[in-house]
C-alpha cells in the first residue's frame, strides 16, 4: 500500500489540538517549546518510510537538534512527541484513535 504524503499544516494544527492531553507534556513548556519535536517526528516518517523510529533514531536526534529553533527542550524531553508524531504519520496510532497518544512500556 503507497503512503500517503503527509499535509504539514493538518499535523501542525492535529497536535496543537492535542498536545494537552499527551502523558510527556510537562506543564513548564507550551506547545510551541514541543512544535519543533512534533515537526521533526512526521517530517521523519516520510523521511524514512519503511523503517522504525528505533532504526533511526539517532538521525532523527540529529535532526531535532538542528531543527529545534530555540525550543529549550533537549533530546530526552523532546523524543517522546517525536515519537507520537512518528508513530501517527507511520500508522502505529490510527487516525481513527487519536487519543491512544503514546504507549508506555514500549
């Protein structure tokens, strides 16, 4: 089955909407502090298609590094919404399901 390509301003405005209710939000930091953590796990889904983010995830850590624009969060606290926004995009959460959010114990 072929991907569909991802609309950046649905995902944007999809974890805006949703970025409360997600269990690694730490209520010190917006949703802007997490946008750049939100933008690099879809862009590195289409990025990676096929693969899982365990096998790539030091290039995604990479990537977040450059792309986080001042986001004061670092890797460890930004991976967990790289990872949702990962898994949402690859299909591991369906779009039909979004408030399973993240899975502890993975």
């Amino acid at each position: 089955m072929a991907k569909e390509e991802h609309d950046t301003a649905k995902e944007e405005a999809y974890w805006r909407e949703h970025h409360a209710a997600q269990s690694y939000v730490s209520k010190e930091h917006t949703f802007e502090h997490y946008a750049p953590a939100y933008r690099t796990g879809y862009e590195a889904a289409a990025k990676y298609p096929g693969k899982k983010f365990e096998e790539t995830e030091d290039d995604v850590a990479l990537d977040y590094e450059r792309n986080r624009a001042g986001s004061p969060l670092p890797w460890d606290s930004a991976q967990h919404a790289t990872r949702a926004a990962w898994d949402r995009i690859s299909g591991v959460v369906s779009p039909r399901d979004p408030s399973r959010g993240i899975r502890s114990g993975l």
